[in-house]
C-alpha cells in the first residue's frame, strides 16, 4: 500500500520545530535531530555521521540520517512557502491573526496551499468578472435569504453597460462567485480530500479502439481500486498505461459512482449551509452545489490526489530500486582473479577481454561461435589459448543476447582443460553498454573499440561489482519498477546516496582505486578524486594517509570526511589499513601505551581486545561507541561486509524457455526484487517471477524480507507462457503446478531487458462497474473550461 499520504495538518503537530517533526518522523529525539543537522549544514556526509560523529547524534545509521535529509529538505521547503504565503497575503491587507495562526500551523504543502488558494493571484475569473458587475450582493442575498425568488431577485441587477444583459446572465454570475467561494474554502478542500482518500476508487477502462494496441495492460481494461491501498507498482502501471493512450483513469468517490457524487455534493451543501426545503431560490442553490463538486472540488481534487498517490508509488518504486541496487552493488566479490569476460553476440560476434587480478586489461579478441558464421572449434581454440597464456580462474558470461549459447560454449571449454579448474558465471551485464560509451571507459581505454569495453566491464563487475558499478550512472543499471517514470531528480538523488552508502561501508584502497570509485567516498567531489588518481599516478603509491594532504584541492575538511574510508594497505601505520578514522588514533595510543605492545601485534588479536573495557579509554572527545567500534574494527582491520562469493549452477539442458516444464526445480540467481516479488535468473534469457505469495510458507509482507538481489535460490516451475514470455516460478518446493496463488501485478511491459517493468499476471479485476459513456475526468475538464 502507497504510506506517507499527507492529510490536512493536525492539532497535535501544529506548533512544532522541524527538529520535533523529523525526530517524530525517525523515532530519535529532538537534541539527536539538531545534532544531526547542525553537522549536515557544516558539510558533513550521511556516512561520515553515521559512523564517526555517533557520540553526537546518539548513534543514527545512515538509514535514519537518509531519512532525515529528506525530512529536512521538505520542511525548509515548507518553511520557505509558508514565508513567502505570509508575505503575499499580508501585502494584499487580508492577512488577520486568525489565518496567520492557521498557515503558521499548516504542516504539509497542501494544507498551506489550501489556506492560499484564496488569495492566490490568478486571472481574472469569471467570479471576479462578476464581483466587478456588482453582482456579489445578489449572490450572497440568495445564499441568505433562499425565500427570494431568483429570477425577480436578479432582476434590478441587469446592466448591460457592466456586461449582465439579462437576468440568466446576472443569475449566472453570482453563481460563479458562489462557486468559487464554496471551492476556496480551505476547511471544505481539506475535508473533502481526507474523504476522498478513504473512499475514493480509481477506475480505469480501455479506450475504445485501444483493445489490441494495448494488449499488454488487458488487466486493467475494466480496473476498480481503492486509491488509499493501491500497491505502487499497479499504480504506476495505470499511469504508465495512460500515458500511452491504452486507458482512461477517473477517480470515483465511492464504488458506486453516482452515489458517490450524491455524497459529494451533500458534504458541499452542508458545509455551505445550503439546505433544499422547496424554497424559491433552493433549486438554483442546489444546482450551484451541484457544480461546484463536480466541476470544480471533484476535477481539482483528483488531480491533487493523482498527483499524490503518484508521488508516494514513485517514492515507493525508488526505495525499491534503491535496495535493490544495494544488493548488487555489495554482492559477494570473486575477488583478486584473473578473469576472461565474455560479452554475447550473435552476427557481431562474441567479445572477449581477459583483465587479471588487479583488473588490468591482458588480451582482447572477437569470436564468432554462432549464426551465421557458426565457428564454434575455432572459438574454442582461441579460447583455450587465452586461458593458457593468461592462467584464466573465472569465466564472466553476460547475461544479454546468445548468452545461454556462449555458456554452453564456456562449458565445453572447461570440460576440454580438465587442469586449469575453470569456473564459469552468467552475471547482470545491465549498464554495460552505457559504460562502454562514457567518457569513463573512454579515459580508460581511448584505444580499445566501444564494443570490447563491455567485455571488459562485465569481466570486472564479477572480480569486483561495487568498483566497476560505480562507473555507471546508477539508474541504467536497471534494477527498479517503473524507474522511467518516475522523477529523475529525486530518483538520481536517492541512488546517488546508495552507492555513496555501499562505496563508504566497504571502503577503498586508495592506492589502486579508479577516480570513478574514489568520487563516491566520503568528501571527496568527482575533480578532486581526479587529483589524488593524478597525485597517485605521478609520485607513486600513498605511503599513509596524511599523504593525502598533498593532492591539490583536498583541505582538512575534505581530509576529515574522507580519511576513515580510504584505506592504505602496507602503508607506514597499520591503522591506517583499518576504518579506525586518524582523528582517533590517539585512542588507539591509549591502548598501547598501557599494554606496553606495538599496534601491528594487538590488531587481531581477539582474545586481548574483547577482553578490554571501552569506558577506560573513553575522554571528552571520543565516548563508550566510538571506542567500541576502535576496538571492533582492530579485531579484523579492513574487513569487508560483503558475502563471501558463490556462483549459481544452471541446469544442464536448460537454455531456452521451451525447454521448461512446469514442475522442473532449478536453481538461479535473484536479478531484481519488486514490491510483487522476485525475479530471478535461471538460464533461459528470461528471469522468472516469484510472486510475494510464493516465496514462503509464512507471510510475506515485503519480498526483500524473504530475498534480495544476488541470492542464489532453488525454485519449483510453475507455469511457462511461451507466447507472453512469462516464467511462473515458486520458492515453495512443495507447491504443485496448477494450484491457486496469490494475485499477481499486470500490465507490465513485456519487452526483453526492460528489468523495470517485468511481465507478470493479475487474478481477475473486481467485478465489473458499467463504464459511464465518456470520461468523467475529461467532460469535467471540458466543462470547467467553458464555465
């Protein structure tokens, strides 16, 4: 269900600083939230925060500290609007100490836009035009007083030099200004849009003509939904769907849609005061209520929720690309390997880099194994004369075009040098193309064609996936829902603090680091990662961290934020190999000083540092965690949080879609984890989907409680759709083929590749509700525009 909608403000959280509401927000306290954003506005990082300032802000993860930024942005935005409203209404003169009071205790954006929309400067409406004829005190007079008969009442107000003609054109003109005044109401908006919210259904149907065109989104040709629980993914495929004409989206206010309108206008009627009681003015009353739901509150009102629910389904799809991309980027290492990367083809052939441990380039080459040129013994003797010349460990094979057929090519390759103990892998080659492309890979390899740079990619994102990842703009790395639909600008900034996160939580050797991966740590901009690569490349390796001084551009500030991260294996101090940040150093000092040993023999040594008590060593600087950690980190300096690497075992025989049958049980690997479930690699060119219901035998709320991008996973076969390229697959071993599951999301889209809109299956729709015979959407649209 899409979280995080924003009612109108509430009584309880009027008031409050904006550290009291994020500290509500994060379950911290307020001095831990001030903490915080005081160390975030002098230019200190999440992950810096997070791990070296935790005696300040009472110990936030990075989690907490993201979720804050985000908070914090918000509300100053919020503050910046609130002063800029203040000041707008204040000019005009109508700022009075009541409605100070209430935008001062506006909490959200639309509650504060709602206390605007009154004074909000606009064109001139027609009820202005109408206030300016003088028509103001006929409408207000029949709003009052409804004994009055409008047509005799309208009467002494026709003039046709103020442009009202005749009475229909007086009548209609305080109907305007009646209009405008009931939908400007803010208490009205507010109240409306919470009972919306609750009750409100999102109804899509197909556009007539649309039926073929559209056929991949046929699940939601006649959808009903409630628009406070719709789960993100569907409601970005609705959307989705809409934007490319297939359907027609409207927003009921109750599953029956007349009734609900019927509602609707009562909550207007009432609110007003308007009462139908046979009185002479209470028809033409009742028909300006009328159309002021309609016309008015229903079309503004949709709209505003439409865009909210919208926002929280993008939210939710980018928190969603964001684990995910986490996943992969700290998925397990194969390691200092000499590897051959293998980049798919078919007429343009296979290309072949071969990099060894520190991932430099060996070899390149081109083989051609397949249609048309079918030059299979001779790829495999260029293959095996790689192997032997390079001593190849690992093979890398990309997951795109002809990689099962290059797999079964790397098979018989292993199976023909028995001594070298080869080992293949299929791993995501999702980005590799775009990295072949930049101007990264051209920097690296201005000589070598853009077609062998995806070879080399793929063959280093196996040794190392975090260091070759990096270089990859993250969002066409592919592993989201929706993510082209979502706004690029927050989705960029929030995959941006992943990979700073996953860069600084494993570290980086600063001595063998690309600029690309230097860029993400901690403090350090993408130039002056450029500088510490030049410094590097010029006087040679970093003998310890305050060397790092030296590199033009990077001050103590830059040094403080970024020192902990970068590590310096073999330098002069041991420590500086270990997260321990040089700040704390004298900590460590302590230590030695009183145990009388050198840092290089108690580093390790678990037995004499668990049997330490962090409070001896504690002053006013460092406290009890920061110590902690000291003492955790020189038990295994450096260590790496990632798994250790294991590779998946596909099937033998199993290499394309036909080749599955329901009930088969294979093994594979997690690509992606949607808010629907998984789906996971198992050898065929199509990843199958585990649906949320079937990836265990106890429920499954979220399915990365269950898996996560890069577990290797047995599953069960459930259904194979060749036409529709759909894989139905189960985790539940036990399950049988056939039996009923849970619903399944619809109408994504179903092109190869396209990892943020896989193809999957929805039980059927909710009962059908007739469809009316326009959309109500556009003739409420259409309507406004000719009032």
């Amino acid at each position: 269900m899409i979280d995080g909608f924003l009612h109108h403000s509430k009584p309880s959280n009027h008031m409050l600083s904006i550290e009291h509401r994020i500290a509500q927000d994060i379950a911290a306290k307020p001095d831990q939230v001030r903490a915080a954003v005081a160390l975030l506005d002098e230019g200190a990082t999440v992950p810096f925060i997070a791990r070296y300032r935790k005696e300040a802000t009472g110990g936030l993860d990075d989690t907490q500290l993201r979720l804050l930024e985000e908070r914090l942005r918000y509300l100053r935005e919020l503050e910046e609007r609130r002063s800029a409203i203040l000041a707008s209404v204040d000019e005009q003169g109508k700022l009075t100490d009541a409605l100070k009071n209430e935008i001062l205790g506006a909490d959200t954006k639309a509650r504060l836009e709602d206390l605007y929309l009154p004074y909000k400067p606009k064109r001139r409406t027609k009820a202005q035009i109408a206030r300016e004829a003088g028509l103001e005190p006929l409408a207000s007079g029949l709003r009052e007083d409804p004994t009055r008969v409008p047509d005799a009442f309208a009467a002494p107000f026709v003039d046709a030099d103020k442009g009202v003609p005749d009475v229909r054109a007086a009548l209609d003109g305080a109907r305007a200004i009646l209009m405008e005044s009931i939908a400007e109401d803010a208490h009205l908006v507010g109240e409306l849009r919470d009972w919306l919210w609750d009750k409100g259904q999102i109804r899509a149907r197909v556009v007539e003509g649309k039926e073929n065109e559209g056929a991949k989104f046929r699940d939601y040709f006649d959808h009903v939904e409630p628009i406070g629980k719709i789960p993100s993914h569907r409601l970005l495929a609705l959307m989705r769907a809409r934007n490319e004409g297939v359907i027609e989206l409207e927003l009921q206010p109750a599953p029956d849609a007349e009734q609900g309108h019927l509602e609707g206008e009562g909550r207007v009627a009432a609110h007003a005061g308007i009462h139908d009681r046979g009185r002479p003015a209470d028809a033409w009353l009742r028909e300006t209520v009328r159309l002021t739901w309609r016309v008015k509150l229903h079309l503004h009102l949709t709209l505003d929720l439409f865009g909210r629910v919208r926002e929280g389904a993008e939210d939710e799809a980018i928190r969603v690309f964001g684990e995910n991309l986490k996943d992969l980027m700290l998925a397990a290492p194969a390691g200092a390997r000499t590897v051959m990367g293998l980049d798919p083809g078919i007429r343009t052939g296979v290309k072949v880099a071969v990099v060894d441990a520190t991932g430099k380039l060996l070899a390149t080459e081109t083989i051609y194994p397949h249609e048309p040129r079918r030059q299979w013994n001779e790829s495999l003797v260029t293959l095996a004369k790689l192997c032997k010349q390079h001593g190849v460990d690992l093979i890398a094979i990309g997951n795109g075009t002809a990689s099962r057929e290059t797999d079964k090519l790397a098979g018989e390759l292993i199976k023909k040098l028995p001594d070298a103990r080869l080992s293949k892998v299929v791993v995501s080659e999702a980005g590799a193309s775009v990295y072949s492309a930049s101007e990264t890979a051209a920097k690296e390899f201005p000589d070598l064609d853009v077609s062998l740079r995806g070879a080399v990619s793929i063959a280093r994102r196996l040794q190392d996936p975090l260091a070759e990842l990096v270089k990859i703009e993250p969002k066409a790395i592919g592993v989201g829902q929706y993510q082209h639909d979502v706004n690029q600008v927050k989705l960029a900034r929030a995959l941006d603090a992943r990979v700073e996160d996953c860069v600084n939580a494993v570290g980086v050797d600063v001595n063998t680091a690309s600029a690309a991966l230097l860029s993400r740590v901690a403090g350090l901009s993408a130039s002056v990662a450029e500088n510490v690569v030049k410094h590097r490349d010029a006087n040679g390796p970093f003998a310890n961290r305050r060397a790092l001084l030296k590199v033009p551009r990077l001050g103590d500030k830059a040094f403080e934020q970024c020192a902990g991260f970068l590590r310096v294996p073999n330098g002069d101090n041991p420590l500086d190999a270990s997260a321990v940040h040089p700040e704390a150093y004298p900590v460590v000092e302590r230590i030695i000083a009183q145990c009388g040993r050198e840092v290089r023999n108690i580093i390790g040594d678990t037995g004499f540092l668990r049997g330490l008590k962090p409070e001896q060593y504690t002053d006013e600087k460092f406290g009890v965690p920061t110590v902690r950690d000291i003492l955790k980190e020189l038990e295994k300096p450096g260590r790496d949080p990632r798994p250790e690497f294991v590779a998946p075992s596909f099937a033998e025989g199993v290499e394309d879609l036909k080749d599955l049958k329901p009930g088969m049980i294979l093994e594979g690997r997690v690509t992606n984890v949607a808010a629907f479930g998984a789906f996971v690699d198992i050898g065929v060119h199509q990843d199958g989907l585990v649906h949320v219901s079937a990836l265990s035998h106890t429920f499954v709320k979220d399915p990365r409680d269950a898996v996560k991008a890069g577990d290797i996973v047995k599953v069960k076969v459930m259904e194979v759709d060749i036409p529709r390229q759909r894989i139905g697959l189960s985790m539940r071993l036990d399950d049988e083929p056939g039996q009923a599951r849970g619903a399944r999301p619809a109408g994504n889209d179903a092109r190869p590749g396209n990892r943020d809109a896989r193809p999957s299956r929805q039980s059927s729709p909710s009962k059908p509700v007739p469809a009316p015979a326009n959309n109500a959407l556009a003739d409420a649209l259409l309507r406004a525009k000719q009032r």
